[in-house]
C-alpha cells in the first residue's frame, strides 16, 4: 500500500534530517543511506541530491573507481576541483 504524498514527503524530510545528524557526526555511510531511503520515498530534490553527493565525496567514492575508462567521469571530477 502506498503512503499519501503528503506521509511519503513526511518521512522523506524525516530521513533526511537523520541523514543530516549521520554528517554532521561525519558517518557518512549511515547518512548515504538515509538520503537514499529519502529518495525512495519520494524526496526529490536538489538537496537531496546534494546531500548524497557531499557524502560520497567524504567517502571517496568517485564515479572514475567503477569504471576508470568513463572519460566523462575523469572530467567531472576534474570540474570539480
């Protein structure tokens, strides 16, 4: 059974405030997970977004590790700097 859109935004605002005390306590894994579960429920927003992104730079995590002959990874992650 779905929740209500207005349950789903809830719960995703919910996840991402626990995400956000999961950063700021620099456990970056636990708060990637938390604004995953938030998107799932139906959070969609740049923030979130943004939050899963800082997360995984923390964690090193780069799209270039995956696959290290995705050129357009190697680029972004030299935009980046």
């Amino acid at each position: 059974m779905a929740l209500p859109q207005a349950a789903n935004i809830d719960l995703a605002n919910k996840l991402k405030e626990e995400g956000n005390a999961f950063f700021r306590e620099e456990k970056y894994t636990q708060a990637l997970e938390k604004y995953n579960e938030a998107l799932q429920v139906g959070g969609d927003s740049a923030v979130l977004y943004s939050n899963r992104s800082a997360c995984r730079m923390k964690l090193k995590k780069y799209a270039v590790q995956l696959d290290p002959n995705f050129v357009k990874a190697h680029a972004r992650l030299a935009a980046a700097y």
